[in-house]
C-alpha cells in the first residue's frame, strides 16, 4: 500500500517515533496559525490515490481539532485514496453520556464531525469508554492500549527494586494493583494478572458532588505493607489522585505510584503531584511530552505501538497481536 504519514503539530515528538519506527519520513505539510486564531492547513506534496495517516492529539481540544478537521478536508480534496486520524489522545472522550438534563454528548459530536469532513479511519489509545466508537457509522475505529508498553515497563522496574523503600528485592513480590473507582477495575484487573502470579487488587469507591473534585473516599482491599499502584486511562488535575495516594497511605501502603494513559496535567497539576506522597508517576506520550513535567513523571513513549499498528494497517494485518504483546 502506498501510504503516508503527517504530523499536525500537536505532537511532533510521538510523530517522530512513529516515523522512525516505520523506517518512512514525515510528510511535508505546512500548519500555521494566523493572527486572529485561525488554523491554515496545506500538503505539499500528492497525495492522490495514496493512504494517509493525521497524527494530531486532541489538547488542548479547540485548536488541535480544528487542525485536524481542515487536514483531513484538504485530504479528502486532493483525492487521498484514504483517510486515517491517528488521534492517541481523544479530546472531549470524557462526555460520553447525558448525566444531566440538556448536555450535550461531546464524545458523539466529534465523532460526527470526523466523518462529516470526510474520515474512513481512526486510529486512536485507551479512550475514556471504548464504547464511543459506536458513535461512528461510517468510519472504522481501531483502539490501541498502553497496557503491553507499561507492563513490559513495570516487570523491569519493579524487578530491580522499584523504589528506595523496597530494599533492592523484587517489588513486584509485595505489588497491589489499585483501582481509582468502580468503572476502572476490569483495567486494573487486565494489569495484576499480568505483573503477579496472584493478582492482588483494591478498588477506591468514590462519590463525586461536582467534577474534578471527590466528596468521599472508600478502599476495599488490603493495601497494608504493600506497593501500590494505581492505573488509570488518564490524569487531569490530579486532585483525587492525589485524595486516593493519601488514603492509601492511611491504610498502611508502603509506596504509592501511579500510570495513566494520558498525561492531561491541567491546572496546579504539577505543584499537587510535587507535594504528594507519588513516588513516581507513569504516564505516556500521547500528549506531547515536550512541557514542563515534575520530576516525579516518568514519560513511556508509545511510538512503537502506534507505528506498529500503522504497518499492520497497511500490509492488511490484525492489530489483536498488538494487545498481548507483553
């Protein structure tokens, strides 16, 4: 298949990665932004009759999209055979479903609009629900999880003591996976079994009164003497992260790390994770990991993944092998 490869700017560094891992350069294309805000798009180089593949997280949401909406247009106007949005982090994922009378569901309206402009494909890495992919009709969704790159990550860290606290043996030993809330555990699950021979899990039920911020916190577990470690799909503000870590330790926990997916960081984010009791934070870099970051932030690049998943696309083979790669 004769396919190419664009960076939209959001992301050049993962793009790279990408690029390096296919063995193809980038493509030429130009992306500015004029004086009043809005977004210019234009190929240079020909794309008829050729694969083309958008890479272009989604944060922050406006412009990013924007960019990628124009991109894929101009695509599908100089006759691009097909259009793939590789989008590793899924902006407005999070609004998925009405909890409230007259809101919008976000995650549906940019689906829409995706392939309103004309997107056969997306290629995206541990949405919110995976349930919004039904929110597509015409286009194909195929999901990419961290899971195998942070597992593989995880046996190697944890093996070689982890931490300061665990005396140089192997950490994985006295590991207890933690699930955030409820709707996570079925992912924290899919982790223990994967870094212990008995899967060790805990779960913290939380109530929300208003978002981002929790009102009360329960742990159901044993966490006493144990490593914790929390996995999530993403880490925002980092307020009820920070909330879990503390209850954590109440309970006994002997160290508390974290790993999310996306590394959002909003807000006093940073100043939060510094003052915690995180050892260390894992996140990826399906948001670019060219910002300030705490030196408690470990970034695990996902390139190989999503460059493998590209070749797959291409060459008409399955990603499922891509999920069990640890």
């Amino acid at each position: 298949m004769d396919y190419r490869i664009f960076s939209l700017g959001s992301n050049d560094g993962l793009s790279k990665k990408i690029s390096e891992r296919l063995g193809i350069p980038l493509g030429k294309i130009q992306c500015k932004t004029f004086s009043d805000g809005e977004q210019y798009v234009q190929f240079q180089e020909n794309l008829r009759g050729k694969s083309i593949f958008l890479i272009q997280s989604t944060n922050p949401p406006s412009d990013n999209w924007t960019r990628l909406f124009l991109a894929v247009d101009a695509a599908r106007g100089a006759s691009a055979h097909e259009i793939t949005a590789v989008i590793p982090y899924f902006g407005y994922a999070r609004q998925d479903r009405k909890d409230r009378p007259r809101e919008p569901i976000s995650a549906r309206v940019f689906a829409t609009m995706l392939e309103s402009v004309g997107t056969s494909h997306v290629l995206t890495m541990d949405l919110h629900d995976d349930a919004i992919g039904g929110f597509f009709r015409t286009a194909n969704v195929d999901y990419l999880y961290a899971r195998p790159v942070f597992i593989s990550h995880f046996k190697k860290y944890f093996s070689a003591g982890g931490g300061s606290a665990s005396g140089g043996k192997d950490a994985l030993d006295d590991l207890v996976v933690v699930s955030p809330d409820a709707g996570g555990v079925v992912r924290a699950q899919s982790y223990a079994k994967r870094l212990m021979k008995s899967a060790d899990l805990a779960i913290i039920h939380k109530e929300r009164d208003i978002p981002n911020q929790v009102a009360r916190m329960k742990l159901i577990g044993d966490v006493k003497g144990k490593v914790a470690l929390i996995v999530d799909d993403m880490i925002d503000t980092c307020g009820t992260l920070v909330t879990a870590a503390n209850l954590l330790v109440e309970n006994g926990a002997r160290e508390v790390y974290a790993a999310a997916t996306h590394g959002v960081l909003s807000g006093q984010a940073l100043s939060v994770i510094d003052r915690s009791p995180i050892k260390k934070i894992f996140i990826t870099d399906t948001i670019s990991a060219d910002r300030t970051l705490s030196p408690k932030i470990e970034v695990v690049s996902v390139g190989g993944i999503f460059g493998d998943a590209i070749q797959r696309i291409t060459s008409g083979e399955s990603l499922s092998a891509l999920f069990e790669a640890e």
